[in-house]
C-alpha cells in the first residue's frame, strides 16, 4: 500500500523531472524558439504544481493515501 508521504515523494520526483526534461530540451535546441517557449512555460508550471502537491502531501505522513 502507497502512503501519502510516498505518493508526495512521487510527485515530487516526476515535477522536478519533468523540469529538469523541459530544460535539456531546450539546451537540445529542439523547437523553433530560443529560449523557453510557451508550451515549456505551461509544462514548467504543471511540473511546478505537481511538485507543489507532492510538498503538501510529505506531512501528512504514513495515512494511506
């Protein structure tokens, strides 16, 4: 069974690796933008949002989730 501080580890790993994944596709230069384009500004946000749910789960602790 997966708790909640488990689960907010989770989000927190993928927000930050999808971050991370945004970035080095920018460096990769793949896209018709320098720079970071509208839709890596909208996965950056989502990947910001997961991580951000994931923090709020940590406390919760070892509930279920």
């Amino acid at each position: 069974m997966v708790t909640k501080r488990q689960l907010g580890l989770i989000f927190i790993l993928l927000g930050v690796g999808a971050a991370v994944g945004m970035f080095a596709i920018d460096l990769l230069g793949a896209g018709q933008f320098q720079g970071i384009g509208p839709a890596q500004r909208r996965a950056l946000l989502a990947a910001g949002l997961a991580a951000l749910v994931g923090l709020s789960l940590l406390p919760l602790g070892d509930r279920p989730a």
